[in-house]
C-alpha cells in the first residue's frame, strides 16, 4: 500500500502483478546477501549478457519504482526496506528492533519491555534496538528498576493521547516507518492501554510488521503476526 505521506512505501499488490522477468530473483538475491550489490554483480548473477543490460536496468526500475529497492543509475542497488522481507528470507546481518508498550509500575517486579526482550532472547532473537511508548508517569514509576543494560529509546505520550487510537497511529507511525528501513521490527502490544494496544495492531497489519503478546508472568511468547503467516502471504514475492 501506498501512502501519500511516504511514498516509498512498498506496494506488494504491484509486485505481485509485475510480469517483468528478473524482479522476484533479484529481490531474492538481495534479501540472501543482505548487502548492496553492483549493477554488474547482479548481471552476473542472473546470466544477463551485456547485450542485454537495458532488461535489467527496466527489472531495477520497476522494483525502485514499486518502493523495493534504492537505486540510482551507475551507484549500488540496495532494499529499501528490512521489515517485513528480510524478516520472512532470515536475511544476514539484519539485526532487531523492539517497538513496544509500558504501562505505570504498580506492583510489578519486572517491566513488561523486559519480560518481551528477554522472551525473544530465548526464541533465538537478538534485540539491537528498543523502542518504547509511554507517559512520563509511567518512565518516572520504572526509575531505577529497569535493567541499566536496556538502553530504551521513549516515545513519551500524554495519557489522553494513549487513549486515542488514532493519536497513538498517528505518533507511531513515523517511529515504525524508520525502524523499518533499518532493522527487523517486531511490535509488541501487550502493555498500555486497550486502544493503544489496537493501535499497534492496526499498524502491525497495515505494514505487514511482526506482532508479539506476552503472558505474565509466565513470559509465554505468543506470534499474533509470525514468520510463517508473512511467508503465506508475501513470500511468492520473491525467489531464491
């Protein structure tokens, strides 16, 4: 889906339609090596003689043109976007963003963020990077019992705003647009409110963005958007 707000955003139905010959393997190719190429790495690669560069120029144009890829005549051709591709493909040297929730302390030992980062720690996933919306309340009930070695971006929140769906959506939005160009998103939605909760989910389905629930206190991981469920639904996009 395209968005007049971000225009480079991935239109997977156009993909989909795209009859050009060489899009899915070169995408695929891309998420395998999770590196820029050159345009003659990937004429290599695919076997397209010289006499025919002007079919991998127009293939590079389409999928630059369908917000897949960042390309620019002559200079190295690269994703656009990690989440969700990279994410279904297992792509190399993509490391993980948590985009979460955190609600006020009250009688709980540990943060919610916590239990989540430690949940897809014994999942085998790695977080590099955590993100958290919250209230300055709900900061100032965590001080000093959140583990130091979490360093949490916050996004701070009015309560009034967390209760708005389309406030959370709205402030949300850009902060999970940016994560995703970088890094394997995951969201979680388990903590603060009811609507920002939806939000997150709202967001999670429109951008085909991992989704995660955790049980308390027995750190259940629950895939409310998995690996598997991306697969079925984008992963004809591209070929190994």
């Amino acid at each position: 889906m395209v968005s007049d707000a971000h225009p480079g955003l991935p239109d997977y139905k156009g993909l989909g339609e795209c009859k050009r010959r060489y899009v899915r393997r070169i995408l695929g190719i891309l998420l395998k090596e999770g590196r820029e190429l050159r345009f003659s790495d990937l004429q290599a690669r695919l076997g397209i003689p010289a006499s025919e560069k002007s079919t991998l120029h127009n293939n590079l144009d389409s999928l630059r043109s369908l917000g897949f890829i960042r390309w620019d005549k002559g200079g190295p051709i690269r994703l656009r976007w990690r989440t969700p591709l990279c994410f279904i493909a297992d792509t190399p040297n993509v490391t993980y963003a948590y985009l979460g929730l955190l609600g006020v302390k009250d009688k709980r030992e540990v943060s919610e963020t916590e239990t989540a980062v430690q949940a897809l720690e014994a999942s085998g996933i790695v977080v590099d990077k955590i993100v958290v919306a919250t209230t300055q309340e709900a900061i100032g009930s965590w001080s000093n019992s959140i583990d130091p070695r979490l360093k949490i971006e916050w996004v701070t929140m009015r309560r009034e705003e967390l209760n708005r769906i389309e406030d959370v959506r709205d402030r949300i939005r850009p902060k999970l647009l940016e994560l995703m160009e970088g890094f394997n998103v995951i969201m979680d939605c388990t903590s603060g409110t009811r609507p920002a909760g939806i939000a997150y989910y709202n967001l999670a389905i429109q951008h085909k963005v991992p989704l995660i629930y955790v049980y308390e206190p027995e750190k259940e991981l629950i895939w409310l958007i998995s690996r598997r469920d991306l697969e079925r639904d984008l992963g004809h996009l591209f070929t190994s």
